[in-house]
C-alpha cells in the first residue's frame, strides 16, 4: 500500500492505473513512499518485489510479518531497497495502537475491510478486483490522513534535517532517533549514566520534602508490587521507614482500595499528592472560579541544563534552548523553531528509552524525582502565600484564593534556578489532573483526557457531543439535555466500536460485522452488540459496547446520511454526558 508522493488521488476517484515493470521500478529507485505501518511491512514486501523475488517468497514472508514468526534480525537481513529510497511512515503520528480503519471512521470516510480476502492463497478475478479496490481505498485514505499530519510532523522532520545538516535519508526515521543522532554528534559522544538516582540538587538534598531520610527510602516506597491481604483481596504495598512492608497510605493509615493506590501519596496543605516514577499528580475534584496557574517553564529541559545531564551534549542542547526561545520571541523562521521546540521536549523521554543512545535511565529518575520535589515546595511556598493548592500535575499547581504569586516564583528561582510563568483562568473543572477542562481569561477553552475532541493523535474521546455537552455545562451552566436535544449534526453522535485479534464483531442474533465500526445510538436498530471469541463450545461473549442498546451501524457515509434525526436515542446520550458529570462532583 504505496502512493508515490506526487500521484496522490482523491480518496473516491476509482481511476488506477497499472504499471509496467520499467515504470514500477523507476519509481522504486527514487521515490518518496507514504504508507501506513509501511516501515513494518509494506517496505520489506517491495523490497523482495525489487529484487526478482518470486511470488512464494513474497507470499511467505507476507504471512510470517502478519503472524509475528520472523524475528527482527531476520528483517534486517532481508535486501534493502537502495540509498535514496524514503519512507514517510503516518503510523508514526497517530500512535502504535490506532488502525487505519479507525481512522477512516475518523476523518469521516467509509470504513472498508477487505473481507477476508487478503490472505486467500486463490483468488478469483472478483475477489482479485475487490482486494484492489480496498487497497486503493487504503491509499487514498492514508494520502488524506498524511495531508492532514504533514504539517504537524513530516513537515518538522524535514526541518531537522535542514537545520543540522542531516542525511536526507534521515527525514523517514522517527524524530527520536533523528534527535538521538544530532545531540551525539553522529552516537560519537553518548552521556554516561549515574550509579543511582540523587535526590541532590543545586547543592540540596531534596529528600526532606518527601517525608524521607534518603534517595533509597523513597525508591523503596515507589516500588509497586501487589500482595494479598488477609480477606484476599489485591492490595499494593510499599515500604515504610522501618523497612516493613505496610498496606495502606501514609497520610491516614486508611486501607487501600483494591487496584486503586497509583503510589506513594503525601497530604501536603490539604491536598493529596501521588508520588511516582513518572511524575506528581494530585487534584481536589471540582469546579472553580478565577484559578492561577503556576507552570515551571520548560522544566525538563531546564533541569537536564542546570544537571549537566547530557554531559559534553549539554552545551549543544542549552544553545538549542536559546536559539529557539529568540526565534520563538521574534516570531522568526517558524519552522525552524518547531523543530528546536521538538528536540528540547524529545530528548527526556529518549533518556529513558533503552533502544536511544542518549539512554541514561537514573540520571532521568533523578530529574523526574528532582521535579516532583520542586512541586511539592511550590505548594508549600503558595500555601504560605494565602493560595488553596487544588491540583498538582507534572509540572505546575493550580490555586485559587487571593494570593501574591511573586514571593513564590522568586523563591523557586532562588533555591532551584527554574522559572515560574503564571496564567489565569476565569473557570477550571477538575475531575483528575488529566481529565479536566480550563477557560483562559481570554475566553479560550482547554480540554483534557476524554473531553478532547479529535485531533489524530487523541482518539480515545467520547462522541463529540458528549464531550461538547459536558464542556459547555462545566463553563457555562448550559443545560445537558437542552443541548442535545437540540444538536442536529449527526456526525456528532457516531463513536467506534471494535474489536482485535482473532474477536469477532456480532448482534444478539449472531449476525457478523467489521472489525472496526462506526456506530450511532438508535431507537430502532441492531441489538446486543459484542465482541465475541471462538471456543470449543461456539462462540463466546468477551465484553458489550452497551447492553440492550440499539445502534445503526454506519460504516458507510451514506448509511449515516439516511439515518433520521427523529431516530437518534438522545437519551442514551444525555445519560451518558450526565454520568460524566458525576466525575467532577456534580
């Protein structure tokens, strides 16, 4: 499933054309390839087609990709294809686990499958001409997906390569290995990493701030592990400062709920605060008027400067930092600041990521340990200031009351050399840190967690309506109901249903559907919809999207087109936006 960059096609023109074997190798030889997962499977299949390969060994190495029996260095030996092949990949953009069929549905296009067919071993010439309609379908589809993520993504790549002088090749790697490459100098000078994690810092010993005496201790207490209490039930414990294992929090000796203790939590000023390897998080769920925000700017970044993390790499990623924030104060070479902006935020993830050269696990612990103490003094700094902290998250505290933000932001430059930026918000609804929504004093709406809508990398999201309904409840009071009730795009009350693997798709009376599909809530319509899994005794049920609902399946524009407004159960969507009101108190 190619397209060369130039032939790109509406997605529901049915005009192709077959190449000759001269065209088709021409166009091998130095093309630009888009694809979906192309890196995973569509190259090593044209790359046999390049080298003569017959159809059985093409066929065969089809089928071991697919079931996952050839191993990664099998793959490596394979042929390559040559030294100005490219591949851009879309897959890299919206995320390991998101199919193209779901975005399809997505971007409002027909949801097509192949129905089987692409791995008969005979076809006949109407199943052959339907498998080459699908993959025509499957191009154009991911030609529109890429057109919307160009400029996001690829366009960002190419802007590497022009700003540090990469090999042109390098533009289909992933941004991460690209990055990897130009703060190594070509992986000829990689940091080293530290024995153990420190919580020194700034000639600190951060370790009073988590009520412990020692690095050690706190690692102890973020060691998640699941035991059985004496009823049975699953519990996490960790260790307390004798060294003794114990089943509950710190701040109350409540015992915990089964499967819901996320780590180690602190109660500072009345709010409790979560302790973990991969960050501070802690909210006090509700909805507020006139919020301040305080946000350590670039706090990874500055962090891993003020450390000396990346070691003779350091100099290189601050002159970065201070090239980009110049363009970024200038409004100058917008493209070249993105791509600053992506090599500053890429490098603390790549600190831990075992496959990156710039790996150095405990130096990264450190700094996220390290950044998390900093927090936790911020809302000791705010609350002495006369602020009620009600969320901690990551990098920033959100506070309400009448407060001076200024003695605060000057302390934490003082003691930890990072800068606080402050925002106000005139409504902030809070059900966890990351599923909340924000109203800027300028009138702009944020969302987190499920409210977002769509945006290609967020796919995990509510109907649109539901989303848009609880948003403008939480900011504006608007009523649930009348809301719904009155919303006539019937795009905004389609969501997803799918299943994986060898699950099928059925109704109550076993009718079978798509893997993925795009789905409307109905007062007429199929019923018991469920993903469902073969045993010795038939088919099994393994979960249902909504028990003795009805929904017209739509995976076709046109079978949404014809579905009547008058048919819409808007109750099921207003119980729905309803139930996500519950979660921030309401």
């Amino acid at each position: 499933m190619y397209m060369y960059f130039h032939r790109i096609k509406p997605v529901y023109d049915d005009e192709y054309t077959v190449l000759d074997y001269n065209t088709f190798h021409s166009i091998i030889n130095d093309g630009i390839f888009i694809g979906f997962n192309n890196k995973h499977y569509d190259k090593y299949i044209l790359s046999l087609v390049k080298h003569g390969y017959d159809t059985d060994s093409i066929k065969q190495l089809s089928d071991d990709i697919v079931n996952n029996t050839i191993s990664k260095e099998r793959l490596f030996d394979l042929p390559k294809m040559n030294d100005k092949h490219i591949e851009y990949d879309v897959k890299d953009v919206v995320g390991e686990r998101i199919s193209l069929k779901q975005m399809e549905s997505y971007m409002q296009l027909d949801i097509v499958e192949d129905e089987g067919l692409l791995f008969k071993d005979t076809l006949t010439e109407d199943e052959l001409l339907k498998v080459v309609k699908y993959n025509m379908y499957d191009v154009r589809a991911t030609a529109k997906l890429f057109m919307h993520v160009y400029e996001s993504h690829f366009e960002v790549s190419e802007s590497l390569v022009e700003s540090f002088n990469l090999n042109d090749r390098d533009v289909g790697k992933s941004q991460g290995s690209m990055i990897d490459k130009i703060l190594t100098d070509n992986y000829t000078h990689k940091p080293k990493d530290i024995d153990k994690p420190t919580l020194n810092y700034n000639g600190f010993d951060l370790s009073s701030l988590f009520d412990v005496d020692n690095v050690e201790e706190l690692l102890q207490m973020l060691d998640k592990q699941y035991v059985d209490d004496t009823k049975g039930n699953k519990r996490q414990r960790y260790y307390n400062r004798n060294g003794q294992i114990e089943l509950q929090t710190r701040e109350n000796g409540s015992k915990i709920e089964p499967n819901k203790f996320k780590g180690y939590t602190i109660n500072k000023h009345g709010i409790h605060i979560t302790i973990s390897k991969g960050g501070a998080h802690g909210c006090i769920k509700g909805i507020y008027k006139d919020v301040t925000e305080l946000d350590i700017a670039s706090m990874y970044p500055s962090l891993i400067i003020n450390s000396n993390a990346l070691g003779t790499a350091t100099q290189k990623y601050n002159a970065i930092r201070e090239e980009r924030l110049t363009l970024k104060h200038n409004k100058l070479n917008p493209k070249r600041e993105k791509a600053l902006k992506l090599v500053l935020n890429t490098v603390s993830g790549r600190m831990d990521a075992k496959f990156s050269a710039l790996y150095t696990p405990n130096k990264m612990l450190s700094l996220r340990l390290i950044g998390q103490a900093v927090l936790l003094k911020m809302v000791e700094l705010a609350t002495k200031q006369g602020a009620k902290v009600i969320s901690v998250n990551t990098d920033g505290i959100y506070c309400i009351g009448q407060f001076d933000a200024k003695p605060v932001i000057d302390e934490v430059k003082r003691l930890f050399n990072l800068d606080l930026e402050e925002d106000k918000y005139k409504r902030v609804a809070l059900a966890t840190t990351n599923y909340a929504v924000l109203q800027t004093e300028d009138g702009n709406v944020k969302r987190r967690g499920n409210l977002k809508n769509f945006d290609y990398k967020n796919t995990q999201v509510f109907p649109k309506v539901v989303s848009d309904a609880v948003t403008n409840h939480l900011l504006y009071n608007t009523s649930i109901e009348q809301y719904i009730n009155d919303n006539q795009n019937k795009w905004d009350f389609v969501q997803l249903a799918k299943v994986t693997g060898k699950h099928t798709m059925r109704d109550e009376s076993g009718k079978l559907y798509q893997k993925v599909n795009r789905i409307i809530a109905t007062k007429s319509g199929v019923t018991g919809l469920t993903s469902t899994k073969e045993s010795k005794k038939g088919y099994v049920k393994v979960n249902t999207v909504v028990p003795q609902q009805q929904y017209n399946i739509v995976n076709e524009v046109n079978q949404l087109r014809k579905t009547e407004l008058s048919n819409i159960d808007r109750d099921y969507y207003i119980s729905w936006a309803n139930k996500q009101l519950k979660d921030f108190g309401n």
